[in-house]
C-alpha cells in the first residue's frame, strides 16, 4: 500500500479533497442564505446562535472530509443525519423563534442551552474516537460478517423470503400499495391481540417479516453478479420471483417512509453509488428527499387507501420551508422537551437505553418496561401529543445528563467504525462485485443510522434489528476452508497515488 495510502479504502488520502470541499462550502452557504432569509425572532440569546452556528461547521467538516473519502458510510450517514437534524435545521428553527413541536421558543427558552450543548458535545466526541480508530485502528475482526455470502445459505434465506411474503399475502398486503392500505390489513389481522401498532404481531409482520425479502433479494443480486456463468439457471426466476413478489405484496411505498428510502438507497449503493469515488452524489440524493419525502409523510399519504388519492394530492416541498418550520426534524425542540422532562421528574440512569436494547423483551413478564422517550416526556409533561422523536443526543441526556452524553457517543462512533472498517476493508473499492456477509446488510444499515439519528432509539431500534436479523441465516454452519479461500484479497499497486487495485492471493478466514 502506497505510504500516503488511506487505511480503510486503500486510496491515496487527498484522492478527491476538492469535490469534499466544495460540498461543505455548498451546503455551508445554502445554511447561510436559508438563515438570511427566515425571519429572526427578537429576545434570542447570543449564545445559544453560536453554539449552534458552531455545531453547523463542525458537522460540515467532518462531512466534507468524509465524502472526499468513500461513496458511502455509515458515518457519512450519521454526519448527514446530524446536519439535517441538529444543524440546519436547529438555526433556521431557532432563529425564527418557533420550534416544530414545543412551538415558541418560549415554551423550552430555559432547556435550549443545553440541549443544543448536547450536539456539541455529542459531536466532538464522536468524532474523537471515530477518527482515533481510523488512524490508529484501521482493522477490523468482524470474522462473522466477513464471511462469504454462498449459494445455499442465500437460497435458504429465499426460501424464507417466499414463505414470508406468501404469510403478508394472507395478512391481507397483496395489493396495498399504500403505508395506511398495509397498515389498515395488518390491524384486521391482528383482530383481538393487544398492542395494536405496538403489539408483538403488528411489529412481527410490519417490521421482522417484511425486512426478509428485501434482503433476500440484495443477496441475491449479489451471488448472481459475482459470476453469472457460475450460478444454475434455475436462480434467475427464483430471484425474479422475489423482487416481483416483493414489489405485490411487500411493496416499500407501502411501509414507512424510512423503510422505503432504505430499499431506494441500499438497491443504489453497490450497483450505481460505488462506481463514484466521493459521496457528493449520496448527499445530493438525500437533499432531493428533501423535496419528496415531506408529502409522503403528509396528513392525505398516511390515509390514501389507494395511489390515486396520493398522487392527487401530491406537492413538492420546499427544503428551505420544511427545514425551518416542521416538527419532523425538530430534534433541537424534541431534545429541549427530554430536558424539561428531566428539570421535573429526574434523570432515568440508564432505562432508556436499556428498554430500547431489550425492546424485544416481552412487556408482560416485564410490566414497567420503559416505553420511547418521546412518548414517556410528553405524555409526563401533559403534551396532547406524544409521538415524538427526540435524536439520539436526547436518549443520553435523559438517563445521564450531559456528562453522559460524550460517553455513549464514544460507544456510537466505535461500533461505527468497526462496521466501516469491515465494509471498507482494504482493497475493497476496486472490487466490482461483492460477497460478504456484511455486503447484503450494510447498505440497509445506511438508513437505520438516519433513523437512529432522528430517533428515538425505541423504533430506531426495532428497524434495525428487523433487517439484521436477516444476517442470521446467511451464517449458518461453519465456515469451510473453501469457503474461506474465495474471499479475494486486493491490494493497491506499488506506485504511490496509482489508484488502480490487482487481485493478489487469497485471504485466510475472516481477514479483510
């Protein structure tokens, strides 16, 4: 590896610095122009503009000097997410003076210090540990999903994929092409149980059941583009049978909207997104969303039986607009409310994190189970309201306050950087195709960051767990020396700043 090499991608570390620098300078001026032009409320305290004016540079660094390193992330995706969540949109917000949930600034004035004082030190922390292990840890272990994806394991996972879209034919999916369609079959189903939308079978079907194709079918994809030549015949329709059945009776734009932009972005990244060599096209499309997503999200989409009423009513957001004035990305205001929660009834030391990790916890053998911290601080604070969504600087600071926050971003950015590290293993941009076991997860993995980011932890959690537990069956067994040797190991030419990569002799098991 060249000497100026980057530990993780293998490419010469300065590949592509100015297309880094020009996102930042572009996304920093389009955050200066939409303060400019929203209007600033009188009485806002000069410490709190700069504290968030702080947090807005410091994310749009690291962003820039992570997109001028790799197509996609999982830390890009968290930078991106804490941009949007905890930057922009906190300025425009509280410079207007009115937040998307708690409405004036009024309501929270007291709480606002240090909720935007969590993002920084949320932010400088991750990034601390996350760029000590770049440098200094730039390996992974992860033995587990670096091993190859084969044939029979993927056709197995298929073989659960079909069964499990044939049991959403009977929940009564087939067909719903709309998220209250879907949600309007799986109730009746449901019938009696207890729980509703929260119950055991609601979340079983809408969550666990239908992350099974999807990944399936990336899997798929992925052993069929390995070497076409090399796979029987009889996989093409199978793979075909599961994207169409998936699209009938599993169709993304009848889940939510993060379960439709994690099928959008994961199908995209090592098909089309990998060819690029920074993320500015990532961060691009994500913006887009920006404009779209706000309406499928509206009062008409959530309620549209059918396409038809969605297209009807079907307008196109304006960025600037949605970032200044909805509560959909109000984590400033949200994480203002987890504080209050806490000036009035204490910190909760550690049970709010804890019932999110152990979500899958029967609430029967565990009754005080705690429920999401948007819904437990809003119901506790009287809110008509209560499905809120602090960010995930919000869950520290409940439990632990402050101090805890930079702690458990720590944690955040090391198992990030564990995850990249293993994606991103040397050599591994100048494969064109894929074949790991992280290879069919990670691109899922890109969205449930966002929706860790966004919060709360409780559903972010539930999301997440439900795509990877998808992981499980392309696991199974151990592995064999066979199965060991066809993980290639690439490694970059002798000449410093050639990017071009040559296959070199194979890797043992578990090397990345």
């Amino acid at each position: 590896m060249p000497a100026n090499a980057n530990p993780i991608t293998g490419n010469p570390i300065a590949a592509r610095p100015i297309a880094g620098l020009l996102l930042s300078l572009t996304l920093a001026t389009a955050t200066v122009v939409g303060w400019l032009l929203t209007p600033h409320a009188r009485g806002l305290d000069p410490l709190v503009v700069a504290i968030l004016w702080f947090n807005v540079v410091v994310v749009l660094t690291a962003l820039g000097v992570e997109a001028s390193r790799r197509p996609y992330s999982l830390h890009l995706m968290h930078l991106i997410a804490m941009f949007l969540f905890l930057g922009i949109a906190s300025v425009l917000q509280y410079s207007h003076g009115i937040l998307g949930v708690p409405g004036p600034i009024q309501t929270v004035r007291p709480q606002i210090l240090p909720a935007a004082s969590a993002t920084t030190l949320w932010l400088l922390s991750y990034l601390a540990v996350y760029e000590f292990r770049l440098a200094f840890v730039p390996k992974s272990t992860a033995r587990f999903l670096s091993r190859p994806l084969t044939l029979q394991r993927v056709t197995l996972l298929g073989g659960m994929a079909l069964v499990g879209l044939a049991y959403l034919a009977a929940v009564g999916m087939l067909g719903a092409n709309t998220r209250a369609a879907a949600e309007n079959a799986v109730s009746e189903f449901a019938g009696g149980t207890s729980g509703g939308f929260a119950g055991p079978l609601f979340i079983l079907t809408g969550n666990l059941v239908r992350s099974l194709p999807p990944v399936a079918l990336m899997a798929s994809l992925l052993v069929l583009s390995r070497d076409p030549r090399k796979v029987s015949l009889a996989a093409f329709p199978f793979v075909g049978i599961i994207g169409i059945g998936t699209l009938l009776v599993n169709n993304p734009f009848a889940a939510s909207r993060m379960f439709l932009v994690a099928c959008l972005i994961a199908f995209a990244t090592p098909f089309f997104l990998r060819r690029f060599r920074t993320g500015w096209l990532l961060v691009v499309f994500v913006l887009i969303g920006l404009a779209f997503l706000p309406a499928l999200g509206s009062g008409t989409s959530r309620v549209a039986l059918e396409l038809s009423e969605v297209f009807a009513e079907f307008r196109l957001a304006s960025p600037l607009d949605y970032l200044a004035a909805s509560s959909d990305v109000d984590s400033l205001g949200m994480t203002a409310i987890c504080q209050q929660y806490v000036d009035h009834f204490g910190h909760r030391w550690g049970m709010q994190i804890l019932g999110a990790l152990v979500f899958w916890f029967p609430r029967t053998l565990w009754p005080g189970k705690p429920i999401g911290t948007g819904t437990m601080a809003a119901h506790a604070l009287g809110f008509d309201f209560t499905n809120l969504a602090p960010p995930i600087t919000a869950e520290p600071l409940v439990d632990f306050g402050l101090v805890g926050v930079p702690i458990v971003a720590g944690f955040f950015a090391w198992i990030l950087s564990r995850l990249d590290a293993a994606y991103w293993a040397v050599g591994r941009e100048g494969v064109a195709k894929s074949y790991r076991i992280i290879d069919a997860l990670y691109p899922f993995w890109l969205v449930a960051i966002v929706y860790h980011t966004r919060g709360d932890l409780l559903a972010a959690m539930t999301f997440n767990v439900s795509f990877s537990l998808c992981l499980l069956p392309l696991g199974l067994g151990i592995a064999t020396r066979r199965e060991s040797q066809s993980i290639p190991r690439v490694t970059a030419m002798p000449h410093t700043g050639d990017t071009r990569r040559t296959a070199a002799s194979p890797a043992r098991a578990g090397e990345n």
